[in-house]
C-alpha cells in the first residue's frame, strides 16, 4: 500500500511533542460521584496525563483505570494530575463506576466526550465513535512531552508511564530504562 491508497480528511491531525497540546475546556465530567466542567486550564501550573480508553463496561480499561487510581498518589507526588476520557457519557460512567468494585476509590475524573471532539483533537477517535488507547504527558506550561496510542486489545503500563513523567521532569536526556535516581546523560 502506497500513500496514494489512504484518504485523508483536511482537518486531521494529531498533536505533536513539543508543541502546545490542543486546548479544551468545559467538557463534562464524572468524579467521585458527581459530575463537573474540566478545562485544560485547570491544570496549568501542573503536569497531566490524559489518557483515552475505548469504553466502559468493558475487559482491559477497568485494569487500566484500577492501576492509574493504585498510582494516582505518586502521580500527585510529582504536581501531576491524571484526566481519563471516553467517548461515553457521564451517567454511563457513573453507572460503571457504581457497580464496579475496582473503580470505586478513583480519585480523578473522567471525561464524558460524547460529541467525540477530544477524541478527534487528539487523534485517537476510532472509526466505530470510541477512543483508542491514547496516553498524552503535557507539561505545566501545557506543552505535549510524550503520546502513545496502542491497540484496543494491549493494555497500557502506568508505571511507565509515571517514569515517562519523572523523566521528562528532569528536563535531561534519559537513556533507555532510565529511571527516578539512575544518572542521566546531561541536558536536553
């Protein structure tokens, strides 16, 4: 397949590292048994991680959730905040998060994307209206310092994801399997 085969959309694209994350704001939301307006400004000052997951009531986004929510505090250790977003709705995340015994202590809300906007800003909507398996590390200044989309079927590692942050914290070049107290290779 050539790149003559594949059609393109003139408005898609995906954000870049390096450059400013695409702004949102005022999107609905589901937290500890309420539902709230989230900005990307409400972070600013603080790093993020805005992950994407395909849909509640599901097999693999539960355990994903679940380990952001075992995480979260060491995420919070770094002035870092978690964001998680699917393109169901609030009542369907709180119905979820409700009956599911493995959600019911997740500190950080979720984003109900029903008109699949955020979804589509970050390049990860899917043709059938879900989110792929999406995960944004946005700096304080609101800055895109790491993205990764993986298939529906593989679940996403936190913990590397926590090293991701912790290594683009130290504004340094960290080589492979670098983590938090190991040396690094001077600056970026």
């Amino acid at each position: 397949m050539n790149i003559d085969d594949y059609e393109f959309d003139e408005f898609d694209f995906a954000p870049k590292v390096g450059q400013p994350t695409p702004e949102f704001s005022d999107l609905q939301s589901y937290h500890k048994g309420e539902f709230h307006k989230v900005s990307l400004s409400d972070y600013k000052g603080k790093w993020l991680v805005l992950f994407f997951y395909p849909r509640d009531f599901t097999f693999i986004c539960p355990t994903e959730i679940e380990e952001f929510g075992r995480l979260y505090p060491k995420f919070q250790e770094l002035n870092c905040e978690v964001l998680g977003a699917s393109t169901d709705s609030e009542y369907a995340h709180k119905a979820w998060y409700e009956t599911d015994a493995r959600l019911k202590g997740v500190e950080y809300p979720i984003v109900a994307d029903t008109t699949q906007e955020l979804a589509d800003m970050y390049g990860v909507l899917d043709e059938d209206g879900s989110a792929q398996r999406g995960t944004f590390v946005i700096d304080p200044e609101g800055t895109l310092k790491f993205m990764l989309v993986s298939a529906d079927s593989v679940g996403r590692n936190i913990e590397e994801t926590l090293r991701v942050v912790e290594a683009a914290q130290t504004g340094e070049k960290c080589p492979a399997n670098w983590a938090k107290g190991k040396q690094t290779l001077g600056k970026a």
